[in-house]
C-alpha cells in the first residue's frame, strides 16, 4: 500500500511530497523509529503502525511519524535482525 504527504516546510518557499509505502516486513523487526526515509528520493518505508498515521493522524501526528524516520542514503537494502533483506 502506498499514499503520499505533500507538506511544506518552514522556511522554504516549495513543497515536499513524500511517498509512504507500507511494508509489511517491518511489522516484525520491531523499529523504534517505524521506518527508513531515502531523503534523495523523499520516500519512506515503513511498518503498519506508522502508515496509518501517515493515512489517518492530524498534521502533528504525521509530522511526529516523519521526525522518526530513520535517514539512509540508498534505496533498498534493508536489512532485518536475522540478516534478511526486507526492502
């Protein structure tokens, strides 16, 4: 499942859209953070708990979920506690 959040950040005179992509792999590997963000693609990949706040939470649910996300610079490759690639 996927949606996206066009939002616009303080101080800047353009929009961001991130695109949200529900992975269910993540729902087992138990993140803090409940996913990753690839920042040069404005994609996020993240477990269940944090799609649904991206689907259904006010602007400050929404803007807590993407402060969790963790930053990684490539796309894909995620790896999961047991070593498997997950995404």
């Amino acid at each position: 499942m996927k949606l996206t959040w066009t939002f616009y950040p303080k101080g800047e005179g353009q929009s961001v859209t991130l695109t949200v992509i529900y992975v269910p792999e993540l729902d087992t590997e138990k993140l803090p953070s409940g996913g990753f963000l690839v920042a040069n693609t404005n994609i996020a990949y993240v477990d269940w708990t944090t799609y649904k706040r991206f689907d259904t939470a006010d602007i400050e649910g929404r803007r807590d979920a993407f402060q969790r996300l963790v930053p990684v610079e490539k796309d894909g490759g995620f790896r999961g506690e047991d070593g498997k690639m997950i995404v």
